[in-house]
C-alpha cells in the first residue's frame, strides 16, 4: 500500500501547484494572490478603485478584478501576475464573471441595472444587457447558453440567454439575492439571500423554486462541491459557514471561520474552499470533507473576493 | 481631547469628498485608546455585557445578566432612544466581546424623494462591532472597532442618512465611551482617543 500512495501524492504536489486564489482587498485597494496548496500569499498586487469582485478566465489564464469605485475591472496576466488593463465599464461594477470558453466577460453594474458583454481578447463591449434593479452575483452554465443574475433589489433571478442576449426568465427567490452558485452539471442554482438569511434552491433550466433553506445571518455568497453534495454559504453576521446536505435540503453543519465572511469558492483540484474574511483580513482554508478550518491565511484588509476567485 | 478632534475632522473632511461615489458599502472605524493601568482592571469595567454605567451617552441598559452568544441587551440613551444589541461572541480570556444591533427607535422622519424616509436614532445600517482590550506592556490598549453601512440604501442619500452622517455618530459614541472609560480608571487622565475609518 505504502508504495502505491508516494507516486500519488507526488503527482497530487504537482498538480496542486497551479492552484491559485485571487483576493481582492477592497480597503487596501490590493490583490492577494495565494497558492493554496502551500495556503500562503506568493504576490500582491496593487489595483485601485476599491476591488471587489473576481472571475477566472482559465482557457486565457487571466484574472479579472471589478473595481466599483472606478467604474470597470482590471486585468491580471496569472503567469507573470502583472496587473495588464485597466477596463472602464460604467456606474458601479460589482459581480463579474467569465465563460467556460473563455470568450466573453460579464459585468454587473449595481445602478445602471445593467451586465456588460466584454470581449475576452480585444476587451470592448459587446452588448449590453438591462436586467433587474442592484445586480450583484452572476454564474454562466456549464454549455455556456445561459447567464444566472441576482437582481439584489428586486428579489428575483434573471435567466440570460447567451445567444440572443436576452432574458428568457426571472423568478421571485428570497429577500435581497446576493452570491449565485450552480453546481458542476448546471442542474440546479443556489442563490445567498442576505435579508431573508436562507437559501433559495431553484431547478435553473426553467428557474423552477424547489426549496427554501434556512441558514445563519446575512448569507453572503455560496459554493457547491465538484459532487454536487454539498454547498457551503457565507453568513456575515455569525462569522460561520452553513453546510447544506444537496440530498435532502437540509443545513447539516456549521464550521467556524474569521469574521464577515464574505467570498467563497471552491478548488475541485484540491478539494478545498476558501473564504474571504471581510473583517479579518484573512482567508480561511476549509476541509469540505470534515467540516473543518485547516488554516488562516492574513490577506490584505477588507478582503472580499466575490466570485469564482480559484485558477487552475 | 484637541488632537483627537482635529483628527476626526481631518478624517471626516477626506471622506466627505468622496461621498456618493459609488453604492453603500461597509465601513470599518477603529477607536483606540491607551489607558495607564493593568488590561485586567479595565476589562473588568466593561466585561458585563448588560453593564454600560461607564458611557456617559448610555442612560440605562436592559438585559438578561448572561456574557453567553445570543445574549440581548437594550439600551436606553440619553435623549430616550432605544438600541437592541444582540451579543455574538464573548471571549473572557482574550478580554474580548462582538455584537451587533438588531433593533433602533426612530427620531424623526423626513422626506426625502417624494418618500418619508425614517431617521434611526443612530444613523447607520447592519452596525456589529468588536469591543477588546489588550494588554501592551502591562498598560491597557482598548480596541472598539465598529463596521457598518450608512443608513440610506438607495443612490444619493440625504443629509441626514449619508456616510459622513454615520461615520459622525458612529465616531462620537465610539470616543465618548473610551474617553469616559479612561477618566473611570484614573480621572486625572488626559485621555486621547484615535480615530481610523476605512470604506
């Protein structure tokens, strides 16, 4: 047995040592930027306007930060972490995401009610999409077809399709929708309800309401294992993860983690989450086996990270 | 108390100029101040959570005698208003508790885009805060940092409900209570408190 499990590991190491997290620290106007098989900060790069959220562009091996103050994002190069572009988008960015393609950038914008279309390779505005009041968490399914947006002020999902740019649905979920999730196969979509603290859990081919789970205060964002058998929520307020069993819709664990908790997202490669802790200014490494804190991480202050913030 | 001033309005004047920039986000204000006595003398001051006789700004507090997660206390002000406070974590050994407030009574309303907007009777939104004290070389360090919202949601904000409304209050009940705190411990003190805000 002993012999079988080195070459393994061995491999595990190498493969660990792509895994990189991008933390915007929102006070500090910085990226930390960690690799989380060592769970320590490699870089930290400067980017101004109040960072906020982060999307991955694994094909182009880009990291994108929203800048709200500034009104647009910023452009990591994930190889040489240099801060590269600097995009202006409007009003307010906040959520921001990418295709699995890598083809094209979504950004939110919190008072025009709009998301921006972004070419991933000249980085010029595509489209512009209206959508609900305050959009904040966005997520594109896995065949790239449809965008999922948290209209905050509205209470509602919208259901984007990608090829006409139009909505196609928008369903009632909670009080005040912030972080969206979807698991692997693109079934099922979570959404955080920071006013009603529970969890939406929608059907997202057809945004069909399946149920309502009760989790701590003022759930912030959420993360769904590579199974699908667990999501695990941010509550702001309890300075906790709520751990909800996929099966049975039930909250079936809290683990502790630093205060404000607000990004999460998840490693598949590792199979570890990591949270921003807002009020800490550390990242939380989360075993999602055993419920458990492995390691705190000091990032920058404020640190949010909202968004899929992982490469690999 | 001169220097702290110029400070608070130093700080207060950067913020202003950036007011309305963008949409509501958290603040973090940090008020600290160095007490000449043991960290435990000074803990032992403001350990109950359900005792607030050392604020000047606090008129009575209403609660349950428990230092327990959960516990809840209301405080009466002096101008009759009412804050709701629940505690979120208490840490006796590291001289530490949290809480957040779940409730205000209202001053006033005022009309603000063709809508009545009420005024809580501190002016912020979702307020939690941290309340430590340190032991820094057998002196005292007290650490309050509070983190809150301003208490309009909406774009452009009155006046009244804007942040440099919140980081006003917010500063004032802040430096009052440690001011006050540091008189309780050696009233011959000439205590000064900082002031840092970050959003």
């Amino acid at each position: 047995m002993r012999k079988l499990i080195l070459p393994l590991l061995m491999f595990t190491q190498t493969v660990l040592a792509e895994n990189l997290a991008f933390i915007s620290n929102q006070l500090d106007n910085s990226v930390s930027v960690i690799d989380v098989a060592k769970s320590n900060v490699t870089a930290t790069i400067a980017v101004a306007g109040k960072p906020a959220g982060v999307a991955i562009n694994h094909v182009k091996r880009k990291a994108y930060i929203s800048t709200p103050e500034q009104g647009g994002f910023a452009v990591i190069d994930i190889p040489t972490l240099k801060l590269t572009q600097q995009v202006k988008v409007g009003g307010a960015s906040l959520g921001i995401c990418v295709d699995h393609q890598g083809q094209r950038i979504f950004v939110a914008d919190w008072y025009e009610n709009t998301v921006a279309v972004f070419d991933s390779t000249t980085l010029e505005r595509l489209h512009t999409i209206t959508v609900g009041k305050s959009p904040s968490g966005m997520v594109v399914s896995p065949d790239d077809q449809w965008l999922y947006v948290a209209n905050r002020m509205d209470d509602s999902i919208s259901q984007i399709d990608l090829h006409k740019y139009s909505i196609r649905n928008t369903t009632k979920v909670g009080k005040h929708p912030f972080g969206i999730a979807l698991n692997t196969d693109g079934s099922k979509l979570y959404t955080a309800n920071v006013e009603s603290d529970d969890v939406s859990v929608l059907e997202a081919g057809h945004l069909k309401r399946l149920n309502t789970v009760k989790v701590g205060a003022r759930p912030y964002a959420l993360a769904v294992t590579a199974d699908g058998k667990h999501i695990f929520v941010t509550n702001q307020d309890d300075s906790t993860l709520s751990v909800i069993d996929a099966a049975s819709n039930q909250p079936i664990a809290t683990v502790a983690v630093g205060d404000k908790p607000e990004g999460i997202s998840y490693s598949a490669a590792l199979h570890r989450l990591l949270v921003a802790n807002w009020m800490d200014s550390t990242v939380s490494l989360i075993d999602p086996v055993n419920f458990e804190t492995l390691s705190t991480i000091k990032t920058g202050e404020g640190s949010r990270a909202f968004g899929e913030f992982i490469s690999h | 108390m001169k220097k702290t001033a110029l400070l608070v309005s130093a700080v207060l004047l950067m913020f202003s100029g950036m007011v309305n920039a963008h949409g509501p986000v958290r603040a973090k204000l940090t008020a600290t101040i160095q007490i000449d006595a043991p960290a435990a003398k000074v803990w032992e001051i403001i350990k109950n959570y359900d005792d607030m006789s050392w604020h000047p700004s606090i008129k009575s507090v209403k609660g349950n005698g428990s230092n327990q997660k959960g516990a809840v206390r209301t405080l009466t002000l002096a101008n009759g208003g009412t804050i709701t406070e629940e505690l979120k974590a208490y840490e006796d050994s590291k001289m530490t508790y949290k809480y957040k407030i779940t409730e205000m009574s209202s001053v006033g309303t005022i009309k603000h885009s063709g809508q009545d907007e009420s005024l809580p009777v501190l002016p912020v939104g979702n307020y939690a805060a941290e309340l430590q004290v340190n032991d820094k070389g057998g002196k005292a360090e007290v650490e309050w940092v509070a983190t809150y919202y301003r208490a309009y949601v909406n774009n452009n904000p009155p006046a009244e409900l804007n942040e440099e409304a919140a980081d006003k209050a917010v500063t004032n009940v802040l430096t009052t209570g440690l001011n006050a705190l540091a008189k309780k411990v050696n009233p011959s003190a000439s205590p000064s408190v900082q002031i840092d805000i970050k959003r």
